[in-house]
C-alpha cells in the first residue's frame, strides 16, 4: 500500500484537493526518493502464447514467437524471432493510431508524459466509464494540474480479464461522452492507464479514441492492477514502451513504485 504521509502533511495535501505536497504550489514538505526500499508492483501482462488479444478468441498463439537458432538444434546460442501487433498486451497508443489531424508515432511521446506520479482510481460496478460514471467519482480525480496520470481500475480486474485468454467484448471502457468528460473536465491530465487493452469501450471504440488521442492524451492500456496489490492512491507510475519509429503503439513494461514523503 502506498505509505502514510506524516501528520504534518496532512493539512497541506487535505488543500491541495490529495495532491501530493511535491507538486502543489508554495513550500514545505514534499515526495522523495530515497535509498530505504519500497514496494515495486509490476503491472504489465506477460506475453505469451494464452494472452488476450483484440478481438481474437485464442489469444495471442504460439507463433508469437519462434527460435530461429537454439541450442536443441545444435546451434550455440537461442534467438528468438517475435511476431506481433504494436497494440499487443501492455501497451502504449500513439496519436497516429486513430487520430486523423496528429500523425505522431510512439516515439515522439515524451516520457515524462508517462512516467511520474500517478493517481490510481477504482470505478467498479459500472459497465462503461462514461460522463455519468466519471461525474459519480469525480472527487477521487481533483481537477489540479499537478494530477497528470490516471489509472482507472474497473471490473475488468475483478474479473480477471487481462488474464483470460478470449477477448471480451463486454469489458469496461470509456465512451465517447466519457472521453469528452475527461478532456473537458480534466483537461490537465496526459496519460490515460485502463485494465483492458482498449482504453474506448467496444461500441465507442474509434469515437472514444479519437476524442482522447486529438486531445494529446496518451492511453495506456493492457495494466494488470490487482486490489491485493494496488490500493487506490497515488503511486509513482514507471511505463518504457519500445521506440519504434513511426508506429502507432509499441508494447510496453510498466510498473508502480510506492509513493515517498519527507
């Protein structure tokens, strides 16, 4: 779980809306690294043979990946050959994946945008991030510029899909109202984390992605964010996903580191 902030903290971080004292305006205390150990929550899907993947009901499949020497076939070294989507588990979405007027491959997304302090948000019980929804739990995202990541978990995690091999078309996503909710309620906010590959809803998928990508929101879907794990709060969020020039997405690992105060 995230750490406790000192009690002289509190009243800083209660005016801030729970934005950590490191980034609100003014003096005082704030977050820190230090060398004292702290907990690393890893939330990327593996990748292999049984992981969901869009719209397929087998999953990702053996042919992902193959040996084009090994040591079984004699030969002095394994290496491996890869084969598959940018948008394959865990991963990042550039502006070119559905965004007609930004045609930015993943490369040129800054890594700041993606990395840094994170919000993570539980949204249960509802079956579409959608306006209403994100109005319900709209206190647990203060509308502050020092809030520029957000993770939604949903009752994606509760059922385990990222762990599921067939796709799931029910799964919970935004809609288009709810993309246009988050651009306009909470224009601060850059990166977008979800617990299913897609960050749009099945039925919103080209409309929801392209409010969020035309806005210069960068979704961040395929998370693995188990409740045992992750409590809601905020947490450092660390997300490489692969420089390929020009594509539209790039497989990513990502992970959670907790939260420091001094």
């Amino acid at each position: 779980m995230p750490l406790i902030p000192p009690r002289s903290l509190l009243p800083l971080l209660l005016s801030a809306a729970l934005v950590p004292a490191a980034f609100a305006a003014g003096d005082g205390e704030t977050c820190a690294s230090s060398s004292s150990p702290r907990a690393l929550v890893d939330i990327t899907a593996p990748i292999d043979a049984s992981l969901v993947t869009f719209e397929k009901a087998d999953g990702l499949g053996p042919q992902h990946r193959r040996e084009s020497s090994s040591h079984d076939a004699g030969d002095p070294a394994n290496v491996s050959e890869l084969a598959f989507g940018a948008h394959t588990g865990t991963h990042v979405d550039a502006p070119r994946h559905f965004s007609r007027k930004d045609a930015r491959g993943v490369e040129t997304i800054p890594l700041a945008t993606i990395n840094g302090p994170a919000l993570v948000v539980d949204a249960f019980g509802v079956p579409l991030l959608d306006a209403l929804a994100l109005e319900a739990i709209a206190e647990s995202i203060p509308d502050s510029p020092a809030v520029s990541r957000v993770i939604f978990r949903t009752d994606n995690t509760r059922r385990d899909l990222m762990r599921k091999t067939p796709f799931a078309e029910d799964y919970v996503g935004f809609s288009k109202d709810g993309a246009e909710w988050m651009v306009k309620k909470r224009p601060s906010i850059e990166a977008v984390g979800v617990d299913y590959v897609s960050v749009a809803a099945y039925a919103h998928l080209v409309t929801a992605h392209v409010v969020l990508l035309d806005a210069g929101k960068v979704p961040i879907e395929g998370l693995v964010v188990p409740e045992e794990t992750v409590a809601a709060g905020w947490w450092n969020l660390h997300c490489a996903p692969l420089k390929i020039a020009g594509s539209d997405g790039a497989p990513a690992r990502a992970w959670l580191t907790q939260m420091e105060y001094k």
